[in-house]
C-alpha cells in the first residue's frame, strides 16, 4: 500500500512540474510567436461555428482599429497593472443587484489571457486562472505586445477570429486599410459579436459605434495613446 501511494505521489510530482515548465515555456513562446491555436477556436470548430482568422502583426493593422478596441474596451489600457479595479468594483456592485444581467469588467489584458491561454465560462476556478495570467503576460509582455495579441485572437463575428479575419469578412479589405468608421463597428460587436453582429447591422451596433468614434476622437493626441498607434 506505501509503494502504491509512493507512486502516485511521484508521477503526481512529476505531471505538476512539467506542466509548470510546459505553461511557463508557453507564455515565453507566446511573448514572440502567435499561440499555434486556442481552446476557444477548438470550440468554435467542433461545435459547427467555423474557424476563420489569419494572424497579422501590428504593422498590418489600421492604427484605427487599435484606437477602436481600446475606446470601447478598456480606455485605461496604457496605464494600468492588467485590472482596473475601480470597473471591476462597480461591476461586482452591478451584478449583486441584477443577478440575472451581469456586467463583465475585463481588461484588454484579462481578455487576452483568456483568450490565449483558457476557456470560456464564469467559474471561480477560470477566472483564478485568469487573474494568474493576467500578471504574468503584464510581467512579460508589452503593452504592445498584448494588444497586438487581442486583436489577432479575439473573437469578431461568428467563427471569425482577429482583426484581419474580421476586416476581410465584413469590408473585403485587409486590417491595415480599416477607417475609423469601420474598426468603430467591429469594436462594437466585441461583448457578443455572435448575438451584435456587424453584417447585417444589429441595433446594439448601429447604436454604439459613433460613440466609440466620438472616444477614438476624444483620445488621440494622448501620449500613452499614440505610443500603442505608431
């Protein structure tokens, strides 16, 4: 019985150290390197959604495209640790009182390391992991870095995943050429783009992207702005 436990003990051992050494190889390899696929995209495909992206670096996306998901996901993105903890506390406030709707407070950071490195869903365990995550890409990478990831990961229509994909899809252009108009509206669908769709316009769409435009507006010019836009 002592051997028994003996040996489940070592291979216990042994399987926790190499997934450390494999998770943190993997957030080294993702410093440099696009993730070869996500767990996201593996659901998209085996549930009949499809899997359409092609990865770019920053240099071929619009700079109006960056300005558009930082106006309508996270306008603190240049500034803070990976949580803005001040959305995050309104959002937990929110969510006591209308169980039924809840509001999310996800950075650009937090969705990234999800996006790259977890799975969906909204249990205590997933978003450990996240928090996890979170520091380590904000330890690691650059601000670039991790927005040129979001936008190559994230998911901007059904089955259609990044900036280019998204771009092609629905303007039958490349990111790089994207007008401010144009990256206002797929940064709109971002909290569902499967229900906010871009093409054919959904009302939530319709209705928020001049607003995104009205902050990409109000942002240029800012120093920690234009440093992500060149």
């Amino acid at each position: 019985m002592k051997s028994w436990l003996k040996t489940i003990w070592r291979w216990t051992k042994r399987i926790f150290i190499f997934l450390i050494i494999f998770h943190l190889a993997y957030l080294l390899y993702c410093k440099w390197f696009f993730p070869p696929v996500t767990i996201t995209q593996l659901q998209s495909l085996f549930t009949g959604h499809g899997l359409h992206r092609d990865y770019v670096n920053m240099d071929k996306i619009s700079p109006n495209a960056r300005l558009a998901v930082i106006a309508a996901e996270d306008q603190l993105f240049p500034d803070h640790n990976g949580f803005d903890w001040e959305s995050i506390e309104k959002a937990q406030k929110w969510n006591a009182k209308h169980p039924k709707r809840i509001h999310g407070a996800s950075t650009i950071s937090q969705q990234t390391a999800k996006n790259i490195f977890l799975w969906q869903g909204r249990t205590y365990f997933r978003k450990g992991m996240e928090v996890y995550f979170t520091f380590m890409i904000e330890l690691l990478y650059s601000k670039e870095r991790i927005l040129e990831l979001y936008l190559n990961v994230i998911e901007m229509g059904d089955g259609i995943y990044g900036i280019e994909s998204a771009s092609q899809h629905y303007f039958n252009k490349p990111a790089k050429k994207l007008t401010a108009n144009e990256a206002a509206m797929i940064a709109a669908s971002l909290p569902n783009p499967k229900r906010y769709t871009v093409k054919p316009m959904s009302r939530w769409v319709s209705r928020r992207y001049p607003w995104i435009v009205g902050q990409m507006n109000h942002l240029r010019g800012e120093e920690d702005i234009e440093a992500l836009l060149k």
